[in-house]
C-alpha cells in the first residue's frame, strides 16, 4: 500500500521540523542554563581579584589575563604566517601540485583534535625545546592550531578582491609585491579580521592543548616563560575537582559571554564585508 | 634593488606557505618518534587487543579503549547526524529564507561553546537524569554519546547545509514541475545531489566526536573496562591519555603517545575519506 505523497509530505514537514526546533532549543537551553546558574555570581570583585583557596573563594583576574595573553600570542604567532601562506597561494603561483599538497595539509592540520596538539606541544615545546609549561609553549602549540582557520579565511578574503584593483596597480608600474601590500591586503582586511576573531574564539574556549602545554599555575604570569592558566582550564579544575560549583557556573558564564562576543564580532564583520563586496 | 626586494618577498613567501604542512609532518613525526617503538617493544597484539591497562604492571592493553571510543563517537553519530541533516534539510527547503539567515548563524555561533561547558552540563543535568531514570552511575556510554552528538551537531548542520544550498534550483524545479510535492523532490533528487557534502559533514563530524577530550573526560566515567551496556562507564582513547599524561613517565608515557598514534592514524584516515568526497563532487560539477 502507497500513502499519497500528501500525507507523506505533511509528515516529512513535522518530523524535520521538530528536529530542527529540538536543536535550536537545546543548544539555546546550554546557554541559558548556564548564564541563569552564573550571571549572579558575576560581580566587579569576581572578574578583577585573585582566587583563594584554590578557586573556592575570591575571583579569576589571572585567569582573565591568562585567556587575554594566551590566545594574542598565538593570533601574532599564527597571522603572518597564515596571511603569508594565503598571499602565496593566491597571489604568486597558479593551481599545481604543489598548492594542492599545501592545500591538503592545511586541511588535515585542521581536522587533528586537539588533544593531540596538547601532546605535540609538551613533547616538542615544554620537553624537548626545555620551555617548560609557559605562555609561549601554549602560544606557539595554538598558534599551530588556528593556522588553518586563518589561512582559509585569509585566502577566501584575498579571492574576493576583484582583480581589476590589482590590474589599475599594476598598471601604475606597481610591482606585485607593492600590490598586495597597498591594495590587495588592505581590501582584504574584514576577512583576515574575521579569521583571525574566529581564531581567537577557538583559542579562548580551548582546554586539551592549552593545559598540557601552558600548564595550570594560579599567579600572575610575569614573563613569557611563566605558566598560566586560562578560563577555560581554571573553570574545567573547577567542575573536575568538584572545587566549587558555584564558581564553576559564574567562570562558565564569563567564558560564553566572551567566546560568544568574539565569534559575534567575526560573523558581523563577515557580513559587513560581504555586504559591501555584493554592492 | 626594486627588483631584489620582489625576489625576497616572493621567496619569503613561498617559505611561509609551508607552515601549515610542515607544522603537520612535525606533528607526525613526533607523536610517531614517541609511540611507534613502544607498539613494537610491547608487541601490537598485546597493545591493541589485550584488555589489562597497568601501566604500573607493565600492561598496556588498549583494547577496552578502542571499544569505548568506537561506542561513543558511533552513538555521538546516531543522535547527531539525524538531527543535523534533518535540520539541514528543514533550514534549506522548508523555511522562508530570512528565518534560515537567523537560524543558521546562530546555530553556527553555538560551535563556540567550548566543549568544557558541555560536559559539565553533562555531569549537571544529563548524568544525574540518567542515573534516576535508567540506573547505572550515569556517568557512562549514553551519557558522552549525548554530549557529543549535541557537540557536533553545528558541525553537521553547517556543511550539510553549504552542501543542500549548491544543489542548483533548476533541478528542484525540475522535479516540481513533473508534479512531485516538495518532500518528494527533497528526498528524490535534492538529497541525492548533495549526497557527497553531507556524507563529508558526517564524517568530518565523526572525527570531531572521536578526538573530543576534556567534555568526554567528564561524562564518561573513565573506567578501563569493556561496555555491555549504554550506561556503563568507559574510557576512550583521548581519555587515556589526558588522563594520564600529568604523571606519566618512561614506558607509561610512551604508551600515551601510542594512544596519540592510533587515534592521529584513525583521525587521518576519517579526514582524507571526507575531504576526497567532497573534492570528488567539486570534479563532478
């Protein structure tokens, strides 16, 4: 027996609706949940005193800082080399091989979870370059994993610009070189900047790679040699070694807040990028 | 000199442009310098198939691991992958386009939570409902499967959607005018012509649930031992070696990296699958 396609049709429109309706309320539910439990205990003195105690009192200002300093290390680390990567790829060389294979490696270093970032990044930076848990081992250990966001976004940004700019250069008895410096990069800007927000989010709400590199110390890093801890490994001690729930919400709640801003930021400077390259 | 300066950047340039496949071999080789001579030195049988992990005791058997991780990232796949598509699907052909440029930007903005968020909530509110309701300590297979099948959703939704809005709109049309209602036109030929990008956010899905440590850590329990059942605890491959490598010196510590090989081998094979489908249908078009 058939069941017009009506009824199928009806049906299909439910069952796909629910489920779209199920993911948007859930994932909406994770935020609310989590700001409701920790927005009360936000407070001036939360944000900008030191924890005590471990984190059962007191505030998570080193951490701020750690979650501020951490991932800029990485962006200064991993810009110029993705920028460069991305000027490269579509400004001096045609389709080869040899762009294939930067491609590919580009796209598998982005698909390497991050806890085998983590591992690298001891090995190489803390162990055998003797750096140690610090600022720069995690730095350079995130920088390695942004880098595929900020290549991809760079490269899409740099496609975007019309060619007829670089030909109006070009024909002023510009170099190439000059070009991409005095009109390419510049009108690709937005894209690079939304690459590089996106790559700052990843890095904020990041855990894996960060405590086995920068490892977990709750002071004030003084150099980039001393260890931090950023929000999000102060917050997963928290949760882990039951520490304080209370604490762990409120650190939960900063932590969304400040990921959510920065992937806002991206996505509005993409659209406003995008918007005015479609004019 | 002008010229000189062109030569310099260009080279400069072309060194740069190796950063991301060189960051990759390095990563490689280490993980690999690590691990693969203590595979050998313990025997791959007694590695991968043996099921006693004591380190202490010289026992290095992965195997309840292996098991663990295949439970969790196939039931992180059962949950997420439906509802991803299914939500993909709905976004693309069911909903009038400005609530779709709402919706899947901010489904999108989710990916950011970090997945630490995820698996408290996970021990908050998922774990105890599991306990009450099912039995078993909660922390456990259902638990981390939810977790991640919710964590990788944005995944999913986003490609499969890329995918869906590249099916040119002459063959939807197509279909309608030959009088299929608009369900049917979905599932006869929309579906089917962005079959490879939604295979590749399924996979590349797959990955993300595979190597996702610290919400796992969380939820799942971390007992070595092989699952009978959805609520039992386990411990997956990334659990092992976040777990451990705070204190892991000597043979221990090279078992962890072993762990690294196995999962970056997996991992890369699941990437190369995924990116070859959707470099196929690139060719296609």
């Amino acid at each position: 027996m058939r069941i017009p396609p009506k009824y199928t049709q009806a049906l299909a429109v439910t069952v796909l609706g629910a489920a779209t309706v199920f993911t948007v309320v859930v994932l909406v539910f994770i935020i609310v949940f989590v700001l409701s439990k920790g927005l009360p205990g936000i407070n001036w003195e939360f944000l900008f005193s030191a924890p005590k105690d471990m984190g059962r009192a007191g505030g998570i200002f080193p951490t701020l800082v750690g979650t501020v300093l951490l991932p800029l290390m990485a962006i200064a680390i991993a810009l110029p080399l993705g920028v460069g990567t991305a000027v490269y790829l579509t400004e001096y060389t045609r389709e080869t091989r040899l762009t294939q294979v930067l491609r590919f490696g580009t796209d598998c270093l982005a698909g390497i979870p991050s806890i085998l970032f983590g591992l690298f990044g001891f090995i190489f930076f803390v162990v055998m370059l003797k750096m140690g848990w610090c600022l720069l081992s995690g730095g350079l250990t995130l920088a390695i994993m942004v880098l595929p966001t900020i290549i991809r976004t760079s490269e899409e940004a740099i496609r975007a610009v019309p060619n007829s700019y670089r030909e109006v250069s070009f024909s002023l008895g510009a170099t190439r070189w000059e070009t991409v410096l005095k009109v390419v990069l510049p009108n690709a800007l937005p894209g690079i900047v939304t690459g590089v927000m996106l790559g700052i989010g990843r890095s904020i709400g990041e855990t894996a790679a960060v405590i086995f590199t920068a490892g977990s110390a709750l002071r004030m890093p003084a150099s980039a040699f001393d260890s931090v801890r950023t929000m999000s490994v102060h917050f997963y001690i928290l949760a882990r070694e039951g520490i304080s729930n209370e604490k762990a919400y409120a650190t939960a709640a900063v932590l969304i807040i400040s990921v959510l801003l920065v992937n806002l930021a991206a996505y509005s400077t993409m659209h406003r990028f995008i918007a005015r390259r479609s004019r | 000199m002008n010229l000189n300066g062109e030569k310099i950047a260009k080279y400069a340039l072309m060194t740069v442009a190796f950063s991301a496949v060189a960051s990759l071999l390095l990563i490689a080789v280490f993980i690999f310098k690590e691990g693969l001579p203590f595979m050998f030195k313990v025997g791959l049988r007694d590695f991968l198939f043996a099921s006693d992990w004591d380190p202490m005791a010289g026992k290095y058997g992965i195997y309840p691991m292996i098991v663990a991780s295949l439970w969790v990232t196939l039931g992180a796949m059962l949950i997420g992958a439906p509802l991803g598509v299914a939500g993909a699907i709905f976004l693309n052909e069911f909903v009038p386009k400005p609530v779709m440029r709402v919706v899947k930007p901010t489904i999108e903005l989710l990916a950011g939570i970090p997945s630490v968020v995820f698996g408290f909530l996970g021990v908050m509110v998922l774990a105890p409902w599991i306990r009450a309701t099912m039995g078993g300590p909660g922390l456990s297979v259902l638990a981390a499967s939810v977790i991640l099948g919710i964590m990788v959703l944005p995944t999913v939704i986003s490609i499969s959607t890329d995918a869906i809005g590249a099916v040119p709109n002459s063959y939807r049309e197509g279909a309608l005018a030959l009088g299929a209602t608009r369900w049917q036109s979905v599932y006869m030929v929309t579906i089917k012509a962005a079959r490879s990008g939604i295979i590749a956010s399924i996979i590349l899905a797959m990955g993300r649930a595979l190597g996702e440590t610290m919400a796992v850590i969380m939820v799942a329990g971390n007992t070595v031992k092989i699952p009978h059942s959805v609520t039992d605890p386990v411990r997956t491959l990334t659990a092992n070696i976040a777990l451990e490598m705070a204190n892991a010196t000597g043979m221990a510590r090279e078992a962890l990296f072993a762990t690294g090989v196995v999962l970056f081998v997996v991992i890369m094979i699941l990437n190369g699958i995924a990116l070859s489908t959707i470099k196929g249908r690139v060719r296609r078009k």
